[in-house]
C-alpha cells in the first residue's frame, strides 16, 4: 500500500500503470526526519460540495508523503497491489448513474503529476483529497479551493514569487488582490498585463476576460472543462460566461456584472489565477470573492448578483 494515482481516468492503460508502481515503491516509506509543520488535510466529495473530512492539525510523521498522511488520518483501501486508492472512510470509487467517479488529490491547489507516495510533504502544505465525477474532465489541473495556496507555501516546497497582473493597475479590484496577499504576508508585485518576464511565477490575472483571454493558459477555459478542468466556459467577447454542471452541460448563461475566481495550468508551469468577469463590474466582485472564506473547498466560483456560486453547479431541480 505505498503509491496512489491521482488520475483514475488512465485505468484504460492499465499495463504502463502497473509498470510505473515499481518505481513509485521506491518513494513510498516514511523515513527519518522532522514532521512537515502545519500541514492540513481535507477529504470531500462531488468538488467539494461535501465534506467528509477537514483535519486543520492531521497525524504527521517524519518524512511524510500524502499516501502515508492519508493512510495515518483515514480508512483506505486500495487497487492494483496499492497503486489506487480505492475508498476512504468506506466511500469508493466506482460509477454512480453510469458516471464514472474517483478519488483524486491536490497538494496547494495543484493536481500533482506523481503518485501519492512519491509526493512528500512540506511545511504549510494543505493536501485536499476529493472524489467526483471526471467523464467531463480527466484532469483539473489547478482548483482555488485551498487558497491562501499556492501564494503562502509554493508549489513542491518552493515558495514562488507572485505578481498581480492588471488591466488596470489602478483600479479597486487590483488593489483588492492586492491588498488582501499583503495582508496573507505573500510579498507581490503589481503590475499590468503581460508586462514583465514571469517564469516560475504565480500569477494572477485581474482583469475583464476580453483582456484576461490573453493569456493562454486562461484562453483554455473557452474550450471547457476537458481542456482547462474548469466549470465555467466564458465567451470569446466576454460578455457572458457560461456555468457548468458536473457533466460539462451549461445550466445557465450569466450575463453583465458577472465575476469569476478560477485557476488553469498550462503544462507543468505553475498556476495562473483568474480574477475576472464579464464587464468591470465583474471583476470587481471577483476581486471581493478572493478570500479563503469564499473560495475554501471550491473548484472554482462565479459570483453571481454579489453572491458567490461554486462551479461545477448542482444542476436545479
């Protein structure tokens, strides 16, 4: 019981799975160290929506990788001499109305590209472990559910330099996200779109989506979920911004003054945030929607009529 995958959708390649849990072996003991300080452990369900477990000072040993703080914390089983994480606390894996759901992690907001055992754990890290529905999309690169994360502790235990990046610089909503890193003791630049080289850097977008779509990680959000793992699908001339269902299908259209607080990836780079909206009034409710309060345990949130919304929606009834 000593690796995991956070990819239940690669079952269909199932021989170069097998192949790769010898390698993960190697990474899966909890050697000698100090214990990572801080850490945070969440376990939920259907992107969030339930809470199974919200553990704010978890087991810890030395040395410890995710699969191991889970197994200290929960009741697993597991698939495939180990490799998949199966259940925890009893609640499986499987297909519900002929939907395929499965458990997948998040260490800072991140999906990780390695096997649970083969992830260790830094200081500050908050680890979120959700089971959902992935027949709309097979991979969520990047949630905001574990905000203040990535910006506090970093990505694999390097903390990145973070710039907030605006089509206004002076505008409330920059300052807004700007003020509130600050707050967080996150040191940050501030600048405009695109105006400065950012490699290995944090980002995050202020901006209305006409100008945020410029950036191509965030651009991939107009194709949906299957290519950005995000439940929102803005239109190309920003005016609306369509809210997705679990299964990818739209459930409403929203139109002006529409917000969005959402994460992409492109590759292995780090994140980039999306603090945007439909028109400027959007995006200044977006910017009121960057807390943890609001964003805690969401994929991602619309904020509609001053209201926050998680994404995927629950479909009405």
């Amino acid at each position: 019981m000593c690796s995991t995958f956070a990819r239940a959708g690669r079952l269909a390649a199932l021989p170069a799975l097998l192949g790769a849990l010898a390698a993960l072996l190697l990474g899966c003991g909890a050697g000698a160290g100090s214990a990572p300080s801080q850490t945070r452990l969440t376990v939920t369900q259907d992107f969030g929506s339930r809470a199974q477990r919200d553990l704010a000072a978890p087991k810890v040993s030395g040395s410890e990788t995710v699969m191991r703080l889970l197994q200290r914390n929960a009741k697993i089983t597991t698939r495939f001499g180990g490799g998949f994480v199966q259940s925890i606390d009893g609640v499986a894996g499987g297909r519900r109305q002929g939907r395929p759901l499965d458990w997948f992690y998040y260490v800072n907001g991140v999906e990780a590209s390695e096997g649970a055992a083969a992830v260790r754990l830094h200081p500050g890290d908050r680890v979120w472990w959700d089971r959902h529905d992935w027949g709309a999309a097979m991979r969520v690169p990047a949630v905001v559910g574990s905000f203040p994360e990535p910006f506090e502790h970093g990505v694999g235990g390097h903390r990145l330099p973070v710039r907030v990046e605006c089509a206004d610089p002076s505008t409330i909503a920059c300052d807004e996200v700007f003020k509130t890193l600050s707050a967080l003791g996150v040191p940050a630049a501030k600048g405009g779109l695109r105006t400065a080289q950012t490699e290995q850097t944090l980002r995050v977008v202020v901006a209305p989506w006409i100008a945020a779509r410029g950036e191509l990680a965030l651009r991939r959000l107009e194709a949906g979920p299957a290519r950005s793992g995000v439940y929102a699908r803005p239109a190309p001339d920003g005016r609306s911004i369509r809210a997705l269902d679990a299964r990818g299908r739209a459930t409403r259209t929203l139109g002006p003054g529409t917000g969005l607080v959402a994460a992409a990836r492109e590759g292995d780079e780090p994140p980039v945030w999306a603090v945007t909206g439909t028109d400027g009034a959007g995006v200044d409710a977006a910017a009121r929607a960057f807390t943890e309060r609001t964003l805690g345990r969401r994929f991602a949130v619309a904020v509609v009529g001053g209201r926050p919304v998680p994404l995927p929606e629950a479909p009405s009834s």
